[in-house]
C-alpha cells in the first residue's frame, strides 16, 4: 500500500518551470513557421522611439523561411547574442540583471534591509495595529525598485509572532509581507526585472509612463492598507472570523514557542548603505532622463555602489566578492530567461511571421477604441502571467509584439508596458506557480484555498482601480 502510495506521490503533476514553458513555445513557435504565411511590413523611422517602427496597412506577403531544429537549438543562444548579424539582442540586459543581483547581494550581506525592517517593527510594538501600514510601506519600497520577492520569506519568522502574540492570525502577517512586496511589483516604478527590462523590450525609456506607475502603485497599497487592517482588526475583536481559526491554538504553540525575540541592531552603517541604496536608483533616473545612459551605463551605476558600500563596510575583499558573486549566482535563471524568452521572437523574426501576426493583431484591433484596446491588452497579460509568472520572461516574451500593436491602435507603448506589469503584479499574488506565494504560505501555515478566499475581493478592487487608471491614462494621453 506505501509503494502504492509513493509511485502515485511520485507521479503527482507539478507545473513546468519557466524555462521549460519558454522552450516549449520555441519549439511551438518554429513549428508555427512552416504553417503561418510570412509577411514583411514596410518600416519608417520614428524618431519617438529611435528605431524603425511597422506602418501601418503596408503588409505584404514574402517569401517562408521555416524554421528547423538547428534553428531551435540556436534560439536561445541568438536571444541574447546574434552571431550571424554580430549584433547584441539581450545580452546587455542580462548582464545588467547579474551586476544588480550582485549589488543587492552586497545590501544583504551587510544586514542592512533586516536591521531596518526590524528597527519598524521594534519602534511600533504595542501599536502593532500602525506597524500594517509602515511594514507594508517598506516592503512596497523594496517591491518598486527591485522588485522584491524571494528576499521576503526571510521575514516571515520575525513577523508572524509577533502579529500572532497580538491577537491577530497568520494570515494577517503573511498578507503584510506578501501584499506589500507584491503591490510594490505591480506599481513597479524602477523595478530592473519588470518595468526597466519591459521597457526595453518596448523600445522606451523606463521613464516613460512613471507617472501613471506612481498612481498605480499609490492607489493599490492604499486598498491593500485599508483591507488587510479591517480584516486584522475584525480577528482581534473577534478570533473566530479567523480564516485559520481551526489553527489557532496549533499556531500559537508553534510561532511563539520558536520566537527569540532577539533584532538585528539597526546601526550608523546600516543607515548609510540603506541611504546609498536608494541614492542609487535616484542618481538612475537622472541619469535616464538626462544623461541619455541605458544598460551599459545602469550596469556600471550598480557596480560602483556596490564597491563604495564595500569600502564602506569593509567585510574584507573575500567576503565582498563572496556577496557579489552569492547575489549574481541567485539572478542568473533570470539572466538566462531573458535569452530564452527573446529566443521565441528570434525564431518568429528569421521565420518571417512576426509581421504576419502583428498584421492579425492590427486587424483585429481595428475599430477598437483605445480604452477598450488597452484593456484587452491588460487581460491577455493576465492570462499569459499565469504561464510565465517570471515579470523578465513575460516582458521580453511579451512586449516586442505587444508594443508595435499600441501603435497601430494609436496607444503610448509606456501604457502597454504599465498593463504588462500591472498584471504580472495582480496574477502573481495568488499564482499557485510562483515560488514565493507557496513558500510565504508554507511559512505562514495557510492553506492555499483559504488564501483564495481572503484575496479574492481584494483581488476584484485591485482590478478596478488598475483598469481605471490605464483608461483614464488613455483618454488623457
């Protein structure tokens, strides 16, 4: 009966990686080349966007060039170096990807995003009800300039005793985290793995659009603010509108008998590299806006601060580069996503039917408004989200067709790039094939079905309020 047991265990179905699910479309996508009729549109310069730009009612049919599986094999390596044009496709963005996980590793290995999170929490004890707020705040800062994931389940052990000891649940505190990174994502303003890695891929400068980012990310904490503390205080009144109530004795016994009580002292140094953290990305933006830089130059921005905040803590020259290299190593599947991912458009491209089916989209969106057109583009990024939660893959699987269809249909590119990450952000709260929802969840001890339930009408405020941004955004644009 066991071995019964464990052969069925071992043939449970566990959803495909994003790897996987990237080659698979490769192969799907070349297969499609030797079906779809290929097709060119004639291109014009637009000096907007500094590239040549599809025109719209000038397709025509051209020779096929299907795709075999040589070409297969090659797409992931063209994806992010072309050795038969010489030309460079994702490798700058790669490399930006590596040299920012490497100063994130730097920020860590100096405990400096643990002490100042504990410091929040230290400073609101006995108003645990106000530390909702703050904590989400500061999760939602790590969540819109690096898109802060993974890095959160380091926080779980602190948080969840400390909001259970006062009178609230587990899900309380897995919602104060998790929503709060998770927000800070979907309002992405300068987050490298979302907005600025989209916006390449668009052909734009990531500060396109920030604007409406600001709102987004603005609104949606807000909502997400007012219903986790409405929620938090109706289980401390009274504990059995707990969604985990049947735990509650269980989780009791198991947070507060594991919680030592002991913080990270949040010292001086701890301040400055906090204070160099964000110095950098606003030194960033400048240097976007009026210095003209972009990956190469962002790459270079994120080395020299992680060197000036190892001089600064002086961990000794083996342990800096330890750091750095730890913080590269954790980023390098997404470095490689991004080759994978623009893979597939390299296959379309040298198939010839990546016009063929922006020429399908320029039809199908015609006639449409510009309203209706971005919210259409909203929920098929919500839709596709759910097979490729990584924000890189989707961006650069994504965007390169997404965007020369907004201007067909007359729509800024910077909107298609805020509903990409609008959306990703939304799916990625609930998607059950995002390591950090189950983790947070296993961490939390709630069961995935209840966290269904406490997000669901978040979930239909969240969608209203990004959906009316984007169409106010177009109407006004």
């Amino acid at each position: 009966m066991s071995a019964i047991s464990e052969t069925t265990e071992t043939r449970k179905f566990r959803f495909p990686t994003a790897f996987t699910i990237l080659f698979g479309l490769i192969i799907l996508v070349a297969a499609a080349t030797w079906i779809i009729p290929a097709g060119q549109y004639q291109r014009a310069f637009n000096a907007a966007l500094d590239r040549d730009v599809p025109v719209a009612g000038t397709y025509a049919p051209t020779d096929p060039n299907p795709q075999g599986i040589f070409d297969v094999i090659m797409a992931p390596i063209g994806g992010l170096y072309n050795p038969a044009t010489n030309q460079a496709n994702a490798i700058d963005v790669a490399l930006f990807v590596l040299v920012i996980g490497g100063f994130i590793g730097v920020i860590a290995s100096t405990g400096a995003i643990n002490a100042g999170i504990s410091r929040a929490m230290i400073a609101l004890k006995g108003r645990e009800k106000w530390m909702i707020p703050v904590l989400m705040a500061l999760f939602a800062f790590g969540g819109t300039t690096y898109g802060m994931a993974e890095e959160t389940l380091a926080f779980y052990v602190l948080l969840l005793p400390i909001m259970i000891a006062a009178g609230y649940d587990a899900v309380t505190a897995v919602a104060i985290i998790l929503l709060g990174a998770g927000v800070g994502v979907l309002g992405s303003t300068v987050n490298a793995f979302a907005t600025v890695i989209a916006s390449d891929a668009a052909g734009i400068p990531f500060t396109q659009g920030m604007v409406l980012r600001f709102v987004i990310l603005g609104l949606t904490w807000l909502a997400c603010v007012i219903y986790v503390m409405r929620y938090a205080e109706r289980v401390r009144a009274d504990p059995t509108r707990s969604l985990v109530y049947d735990r509650k004795a269980e989780n009791e016994a198991h947070f507060l008998a594991a919680h030592q009580g002991e913080a990270p002292e949040f010292t001086t140094l701890h301040k400055i590299v906090l204070a160099i953290f964000g110095l950098t990305f606003v030194v960033m933006i400048w240097g976007v806006l009026k210095g003209g830089w972009w990956m190469g130059e962002m790459s270079g921005l994120f080395l020299a601060s992680a060197i000036l905040i190892g001089l600064i803590s002086r961990p000794g020259e083996e342990k800096f580069v330890d750091a750095f290299l730890n913080g590269a190593r954790d980023l390098l599947g997404v470095a490689l996503i991004i080759g994978l991912a623009r893979g597939i458009v390299v296959v379309m491209d040298a198939g010839k039917i990546t016009d063929t089916i922006l020429h399908w989209a320029e039809v199908s969106v015609a006639g449409l408004s510009e309203v209706v057109f971005i919210n259409v583009i909203y929920w098929i990024e919500v839709l596709l989200s759910f097979f490729v939660p990584s924000s890189s893959g989707l961006a650069v699987l994504s965007m390169p067709i997404m965007a020369p269809v907004a201007d067909f249909a007359s729509v800024g590119r910077d909107l298609v790039v805020t509903a990409y990450q609008s959306a990703n952000g939304l799916v990625n709260l609930i998607n059950p094939t995002f390591a950090v929802v189950m983790g947070a969840l296993a961490i939390g001890r709630v069961p995935y079905e209840r966290w269904l339930r406490f997000m669901w009408p978040l979930l239909l405020i969240l969608t209203v309020i990004i959906m009316a941004s984007l169409s106010i955004a177009t109407l006004t644009a």
